[in-house]
C-alpha cells in the first residue's frame, strides 16, 4: 500500500510539474477550465497591481519641469485644407452637411453573426467594395458630422484564444468584402505560434498591404473627432487600447469601431472579446486609448486615398502624426505629473521623433508614476530610448522583467536583448538572443538583419 502511495503521488508530482513547465499558456487555460484548483501551481506572475521595474540612476535625467518645458511645440490644427480635387476624388467633395444620417440602434448583447457577403467569393478584398452613402467630411473641430453614423456588412469573430490583432484585421477586412477567417490572418500575423503575445499594428498594417487589395496606415495621437471623421466617411476604424476584462489582470486589446452616436456619446465597437455590439462611451474609449498613445488603424481602397489624405491631414505625416502625441502626452503629464500613461506616451512619441536621452528621462518618470507590467509585452519604446541613449544595463532590465512575466513568446524582447548585448560586446550572447526572436517570429526582418551583420 505505501508503494501505491507513493507512485500515486510521484504521478501527482509528475502531472502537476508538466502542467507547470511543459504545457504553454493556451493547454494550461484549458485544463483550469476543467479543473480550476490548477491555477495555483501556475508559475508566479507579478500581481494585477504590480507595475513595470523602477529605473535605475543614470546620473542623466532630465528634471520633469526641464523634460516639459522643452517641449513646447506649436503643432497644427485638425483642420484640413481642401486640395483641388483629382479624378480619382471628383466624386467625393467634402461637405458640412451630409445627405442623410444613419440611425445607431445597439444593444447591450451580442446578436447574430452576419455571414460573409455573397459578393466577395475570394479572399482578396475587392476594389468595388462600400462605397460612401453621404458626401466626405473634413476634420475640423467645427465640422458638422451626422450625429449618428453605424457601418454594417461586417462578419464579426469572437477571438480563439489571444488571438485579437487577427480577429480584429479580419472583421475589418470583410467590410470590405474579405471572406478568409482569423485562423487565417494568424498564421501570417503569428507564424511563431498562437502564443505570440503582441501583433504590433505595423504588422497589422504589412498583412493588409500583402494580402488583399487595400491599403492601411497606422498613426499615433489620435481624437475622438478624428474617429468620427473617418466613421462617418465609411472608413472603420481599430483602436489598439488598454482593458481590465473580469477575471484578468490589465492587457492590451484591439477593438474595432464600425459607428457611433452622438445622443448617448458613445462608439459602438466590433470587440472581439465582449461581443458584436459593443457600446462604449467617448471619454472611456479615449481613456483607455490613451494607454497605447492613441494609436489607429485605417483601411481604405486605393482609389479612395484622396479622400484620406483630406481627412486625417497633418496625420499622413509620421512626424506629425507623433507631434500631435506628444503634445497631447506634454499637457496630461503637466495637468498630472504623477499621471504614468501620458509621461509613458511622451517617451513614445519622443523616440519618433528620435530625441532618445529625454525619452528615456520621460520612461524613467512613467515608470515611478506606475505603469501596468504588462505595457513592454506590447510596447518597445523603453527599449528603443534607453538603447538609443547608450543605457544598455537598462535594457536588460527590462528584458528581464518581460522574461520573468510571460513574455518569452514576444519576439520584440529578445530582439532588444541581443541590441544591448551586442553594444556590450558579447556577440555570442547577442546571436543566441536574435537567434530567438527569429524562433518566435520567422518573419522579423530586423532580427534577421541584426543576426546577418553579426555572423550567424
């Protein structure tokens, strides 16, 4: 009887030390959905109020009323100047007054899956696709928008498992007349695995240029009334923001805008996780935003790009783009010094604009003020600004915590981690370090590159 024993619990032992460090996140999830009592020999993770590491003293920082005071920027207003139109534009003259106003009626609960338009049999977006029920609108803080605008004809996708930058691409591909699924999209978004944590919106922005008929751009720094805009010129819109979803710790999330109301104040949102018709308020959806710099994506045909250029303006620009951000991040930082996202957003726009030894001293304020630990699994500005202002032990340190949090299934980590080895001189610690980030993702190109300088 004791050797029965024993072998029971040498088995126990043996399920319980797979179950720990062989099976990846996606089969350890599934077996606490059948045996919820497994969490608790889950490998630690930092707790849902822990923040990223505090930096260590450089002798280098930048006073925050110095960091601030420097960044005084006079950049343009959201108004858009008319070009003389083109052919291609000739039939979408922007307008103050829309022909029609098309009623936002969403519920608290998801409705039906619509299926794939009849008309689109292949997986390529076609040329042909939506075309603007009302005249274009300009930008303008003044402009009068339809109060109400809804875009229909999407095929929403409840997300696989982390599986929301492909679920999100594909919903808004099929507005388009997309008929592929997310598994699709992922194995061009995820060709490492399903445990790859971060689809960047670059990447989001590479499979829609390679893979349908489209164009796309991402930009930061974005408005409400940008939004708007571009919902109510038939373009819609993912959003990459932060979320605290019942049962989970803060995380990144895309969400996919398809209308909105004016009435109620409030967007109504293709989420991936929630439901199809999501409803969400203007000043929570644009707090929430603010944790990813106010980042965007936009699809559109080729033929209609006119038309965006007109709209988003100043925004074509990357620069500009990242002007705008950082003067939104100057004036919440100063309104609230202690305010972590908007001083982790003036670091990100400050490495756009490549001025890395205050965006370093703008993350190492972000980083006392608190941000949630989970920000470097889905954003590389630290790394970049402290690799850029010659703070390498900085960058390990960060590569460390993302290390020690999970995300050694986010190539970004190990590609930082072989820049910062490298710059110290350890090639063959820097090669392993690429040599990873390109087992997590074939398909980047940097490491790639950083892998070839070095000898493989």
């Amino acid at each position: 009887m004791i050797g029965l024993f024993v072998l029971g619990m040498l088995g126990i032992g043996g399920a319980i030390a797979a179950f720990r460090f062989v099976l990846e996140p996606a089969q350890q999830e599934r077996v606490m959905e059948a045996l919820p009592f497994m969490q608790a020999f889950l490998p630690p993770r930092p707790g849902p109020d822990d923040t990223l590491p505090t930096p260590q003293a450089s002798g280098t920082e930048v006073s925050p009323e110095d960091l601030l005071s420097g960044l005084s920027l006079t950049v343009p207003t959201e108004t858009v100047p008319t070009p003389e139109p083109t052919q291609a534009a000739a039939t979408e003259q922007p307008t103050d007054a829309p022909t029609h106003e098309p009623t936002l009626a969403p519920t608290e609960q998801p409705t039906a899956e619509p299926t794939a338009e009849a008309a689109a049999p292949t997986g390529d977006a076609q040329a042909a696709a939506p075309q603007p029920t009302s005249g274009p609108v300009q930008v303008s803080n003044d402009t009068i928008l339809p109060r109400t605008v809804q875009l229909t004809g999407f095929n929403y996708q409840k997300q696989t498992w982390n599986n929301c930058g492909p679920a999100n691409i594909t919903m808004t591909l099929s507005y388009f007349g997309w008929t592929q699924d997310q598994a699709f999209a992922a194995t061009f978004l995820k060709p490492g695995g399903r445990e790859d944590k971060n689809v960047s919106p670059q990447e989001l922005v590479a499979f829609v240029e390679e893979q349908s008929n489209l164009d796309a751009l991402t930009r930061v720094g974005g408005t409400v009334q940008l939004l708007k805009s571009l919902l109510a010129n038939n373009f819609p819109v993912i959003v990459e923001t932060g979320a605290r979803f019942e049962g989970y710790d803060w995380l990144g999330h895309y969400r996919t805008l398809v209308g909105y109301d004016d009435n109620q104040g409030q967007f109504l949102i293709m989420d991936s996780f929630l439901g199809e018709n999501t409803i969400e308020g203007y000043t929570q959806l644009d707090a929430d935003w603010k944790h990813f710099n106010r980042t965007f994506v936009v699809l559109y045909e080729p033929q209609r790009t006119d038309l965006i250029q007109r709209l988003l303006g100043d925004y074509m620009d990357e620069r500009m783009a990242a002007q705008i951000a950082l003067e939104q991040a100057t004036a919440e930082a100063t309104a609230n010094s202690t305010d972590g996202h908007a001083w982790f957003n003036l670091g990100s726009s400050l490495v756009m604009l490549g001025e890395y030894e205050r965006a370093a001293s703008a993350f190492d304020r972000a980083r006392v003020a608190g941000v949630p630990w989970r920000m470097t699994w889905y954003q590389f500005g630290p790394f970049e600004a402290y690799y850029g202002a010659q703070r390498y032990n900085e960058v390990l340190s960060l590569v460390d915590a993302n290390l020690a949090s999970g995300a050694e299934y986010v190539e970004e980590t190990y590609y930082w981690q072989g820049r910062a080895l490298e710059a110290l001189g350890n090639s063959t610690g820097a090669q392993s370090a690429y040599r990873s980030a390109l087992r997590r993702n074939p398909r980047y190109e940097q490491a790639q590159a950083a892998l070839d300088r070095i000898g493989s």
